[in-house]
C-alpha cells in the first residue's frame, strides 16, 4: 500500500516555486510539427498501483510522446522474441545523443540499448519481420495494453518527421550495411516514423505504463501485460539508458527508471508504488525537458520515494 501522500499539493508547491531561471530550453524544432507546441504547456500525472489519481495543468492534453513510445515497442517484441531480441540489440547505455552514428561503426551495427534511435529501429525491424500489419498491430496491442482504445498515430507528425529524418535514414541503411536490418529500409522508418508519432496525454502515459510499476500487470485493466521478470527488465533499461546521454544524471537527480521524448514528456515508474508523466516542451542540450525533470527530482526529494 502506497503511503498517504498529497501529491496534488506537492506539484502545486513545486510549480509555485519555479523562477525564470527554470524556464529554460527550447522545443524540439528539428521536427518542424513539434515546433508548433505552445512551450508554456506543463501536466503532470501520476496513479498508484491502488490507482489513485493526482493531477496538474495540462496533464489531460494530448502531446507526442515521442521516444516514450520506444519502451511499449520493446514490450511487444519482447513479448513475440523472447530473450533473441539481445542478440540484435544491446542492454547498455550509449553515453551518446539518442540519434548517434559513431558507436554503431565501432560495434559492428549492433546498437547499444533498445531506446537510443538506432535499436528502436532494429526492434521495428524485428516488429516488421514478426507481424503481418506492424502498424495496426502495434497499435493494438498500445490501445489492449492501457486499456484506453482512442490512442492513435498522428500522420501530421509522423510525415514531419519522414521529411527531415535524414539521420534516421542514415542509421538504417548503415545497419542493413552491417546486416542487423533485415526488411526494407523504408517499411522499417515508417513504422519507426509512426511509432514516435502517437500522442497520449499523461494521464494515459501513466495508464499504459502502470504495468511497469506492478510486476507486469496493468492494475486497471487486471491483464499481464509482460511477466515480472520482463517488466523488471525493462524498468532496467530504462533506468540506465532511458535520457540518451543524460541517464546518469537523471539517476543521480530522480532516482526513478523513465523514458523522455523530444516531444518534452517524461515518465517515471517507482515499482511497487506508482507511475508519473510530466509534459513540458522546453528541452535541455540533451533533448530531455527542462521543467520534466525538475518536477520529478523534487517529486523524490519531497517525498523520499526514490528507489534509492
Ligand atoms: N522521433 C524522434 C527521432 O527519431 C525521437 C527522438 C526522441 O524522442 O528521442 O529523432
């Protein structure tokens, strides 16, 4: 049982306590449909494994959840692979920008983690190889796994995205190069490109993601998503390679596992006790929100439930 705190009242006091000096960063612009979010926009939600809700601000509007989308990806082809999926894709962190070509020259096209670009590529791959129509399938087992059916792709973004993915074309290819892509290129981006396009709020990030805090079960819709040892795999890699090259410093700060997308969202998940989402579109030189991580650093410290 989740001791009786009033997170509602931390958040308010967090954001009260917020001066200029943290209205820093800029909205991810590289994707130019990105570029358009109003960068004032801040939500936070978080739902106990009891499921009791607390809110703030635009915790109920919709954004991109970008590279969050990554870990719910990993799940299902965990799920399809098994335990084969790390003969494609590493378990360790990159220490490099989630969009780097330098480590997969060195490694031999096999990429570090399954979060930085490169390994959420291979694992559409493996998605692509594996399902009959990855696109809606994917997003079936998104909309069974929280338990909310409007979750959907958004094609505005996801055409952005194709347009100025010169990088993400670049990281494919050199892969296929080294024979760790094994469809066609562009049927794997696309799926890609979709992936990273779903918009959830985060009151429905913390209802996909709850699983991860209660040993693989989504308490609200009472169904396994992933066996318990998965899910504390997964809560893993998140804690060590879910901020691109700044999960050390999101460990040292929070001390949660999470997943950031340029988009601006975080979640948290403190297994056994909760699931959190923020949503500040503000990101720092590492492509991780600004506000996001501040909110969940003192989240913890005001709570003292880190897992450290
Ligand atoms: N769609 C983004 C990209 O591939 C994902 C980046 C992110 O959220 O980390 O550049």
């Amino acid at each position: 049982m989740t001791d009786a705190i009033d997170y509602q009242e931390i958040f308010r006091e967090i954001v009260s306590g917020f001066t200029d000096a943290d209205d820093r960063g800029d909205v991810a612009a590289y994707i130019p449909e990105l570029g358009k979010i109003d960068p004032r926009k801040l939500g936070i939600h978080l739902t106990t494994v009891e499921q009791i809700h607390y809110s703030f601000g635009d915790s109920d509007e919709k954004f991109s959840i970008q590279s969050i989308a990554k870990v719910l990806s990993l799940t299902l082809a965990l799920k399809i692979l098994g335990k084969d999926i790390w003969t494609r894709v590493g378990v360790e962190p990159s220490g490099s920008a989630f969009n780097s070509l330098v480590q997969l020259e060195y490694e031999k096209g096999i990429p570090r983690n399954p979060f930085i670009n490169a390994g959420a590529i291979v694992v559409c791959d493996i998605l692509v190889s594996c399902l009959t129509d990855p696109k809606v399938e994917l997003l079936e087992f998104i909309r069974e796994t929280s338990g909310i059916p409007t979750i959907d792709y958004c094609s505005t973004v996801a055409e952005s995205e194709k347009r100025m993915g010169f990088r993400n074309i670049a990281l494919v290819n050199f892969m296929k190069d080294f024979g760790n892509i094994h469809n066609d290129a562009d049927l794997v981006l696309d799926l890609y490109f979709h992936l990273c396009s779903i918009e959830m709020s985060c009151k429905e990030i913390v209802q996909a993601f709850l699983f991860l805090a209660a040993d693989g079960i989504n308490p609200v819709t009472k169904t396994t998503v992933i066996n318990s040892q998965r899910s504390k795999r997964i809560n893993s890699l998140m804690q060590m390679c879910g901020f691109y090259d700044e999960a050390g410093e999101f460990a040292f700060r929070v001390g949660l596992p999470g997943k950031s997308g340029v988009g601006g969202g975080i979640v948290a998940v403190h297994p056994g006790k909760f699931c959190i989402a923020v949503w500040s579109p503000k990101l720092n030189e590492n492509g991780n929100s600004h506000k996001g991580m501040k909110v969940l650093e003192e989240v913890t410290t005001k709570t003292k439930f880190s897992i450290f």
